[in-house]
C-alpha cells in the first residue's frame, strides 16, 4: 500500500474482505497476526485491530484470544433468525433427507432482479430449481439466483449433490441478509412439485444475501402444505 500516515482502517476491512471475498482466505482460513497485517500495510497495530474488530462485528470473522481470527465457517449476523440448512431442518424431524436438482441455467441478469436486490452490474447468474424432500415426500421447492459476480466459481459447481442452500454456506460469507416471508397460493408449477392442487395455500419464504453491499443470492423457498416455521430467541 502507499504511504504509512494514509492508509485507514477501512483500507485495512475493505482489503481484507476482498481477500475473502475472492477466497483467497477461504471459510476457515487463519488470518495473519495483527503485527504481520500491521507490516504488511504500514500502518499502525491498533488500525488493523479496528479493521478485524469491526469485520467481527458483522459475523464475518472469528476472534479468539490465543487462537487468532479467523474467517467464520458460517457466518451469522447475530440475528433471531439463523440461516437453516434444509438437511439439519429435515434431520431434526427425524425424517430422512433427500435432495433432487431439477435445473441449471447459467443466464443474464433479469431487469426485476436487478431492481429487486439491487444488482448494479447486470451480468449473469446462475439460476437454479431444487426439490428437498422428507421422508420421501415433498418438503420444499427452492428457486435461487446466484450472482457470478460475486461468487464466480459458481460456475464449475454441478449441484447433482449438494443443494445451493448448504453450497453457499460453505463456499461465501456474507454480511446481511433480508427476509421476507407470505402466504401464496399454488400455481400449477408449485402445486405439481409440492403435490398440492392449484390454488393451494401455502407458506413462501423469500431471502436476499449480500457480501460488503454486493448481492450475493436471492431465493425464494415455497413449503409444503401445513409447514409451521418455528424459532427461539
């Protein structure tokens, strides 16, 4: 960086989110020490403390005495409501899970996207339609948006596996979320994966997620019928 007197904590969040950001410290990876990032920018210990401290804050890293920080496996911006991972909500049931990918399009952002979460730069992302299942029977439908601006490796990933729900949680941080949630009534294409008839009720729930002001995913989860979402706080 350039000269000691000008470089701020912010200089310090900014580059050291990007470099999480990139992965090029992945979830899990330990940061250098504060003396070594200290050198590193020239700057001050006590400005890259702020930078990390801060960073913490937004659940986007760990800090613990003796063991150092270190980018958070799956970060939670100490809200009342966690990001579920749909196996763990099945599991917890004691139902068997079972997941299914049913499409993958890598497409252009579309115009309502970009107004909806934000996206300024309206470049492609990937679009994708998954099933969970409990006990064989229809749990949830899911459909996301990814954005590859953000998370470009996306691309390689095949979901035949894994769903983007846990996918994501392991692969990208992020630092707020919003999340909406409705009633609606099943169209055709619902009630044909849900196994409820046309015009259904049923319980839908919306999510966008966003890395340092950037959207990372929106998705929107419909439920099957009579779904109740509890949580403790």
């Amino acid at each position: 960086m350039t000269d000691r007197k000008t470089i701020s904590f912010q200089d310090v969040r900014d580059e050291v989110m990007a470099r999480i950001q990139s992965r090029t410290w992945p979830q899990g990876t330990v940061l250098p020490t504060e003396i070594e990032l200290a050198a590193e920018f020239g700057c001050a210990r006590a400005t890259v403390n702020r930078a990390l401290r801060e960073l913490a804050e937004r659940g986007i890293v760990d800090r613990k005495r003796k063991s150092g920080t270190r980018v958070a496996l799956r970060p939670t911006k100490q809200a009342k409501l966690e990001i579920a991972v749909v196996r763990q909500t099945v599991e917890e049931m004691n139902a068997t899970y079972r997941y299914s990918l049913v499409s993958r399009n890598l497409m252009a952002c579309p115009p309502w996207l970009q107004a909806k979460i934000g996206l300024t730069n309206a470049g492609q992302v990937m679009h994708l339609c998954c099933m969970h299942f409990a006990d064989d029977r229809p749990f949830q439908f899911e459909e996301r948006w990814i954005n590859v601006h953000a998370v470009p490796h996306v691309v390689e990933a095949d979901f035949l596996t894994m769903g983007p729900n846990e996918w994501l949680l392991a692969e990208i941080p992020f630092s707020d979320a919003e999340v909406s949630f409705s009633a609606v009534a099943a169209s055709a294409t619902l009630g044909e994966f849900l196994a409820v008839p046309s015009g259904a009720p049923l319980f839908q729930m919306e999510r966008t997620t966003w890395l340092s002001a950037e959207p990372v995913t929106f998705v929107r989860m419909t439920f099957h019928q009579g779904y109740q979402m509890r949580t403790r706080y």
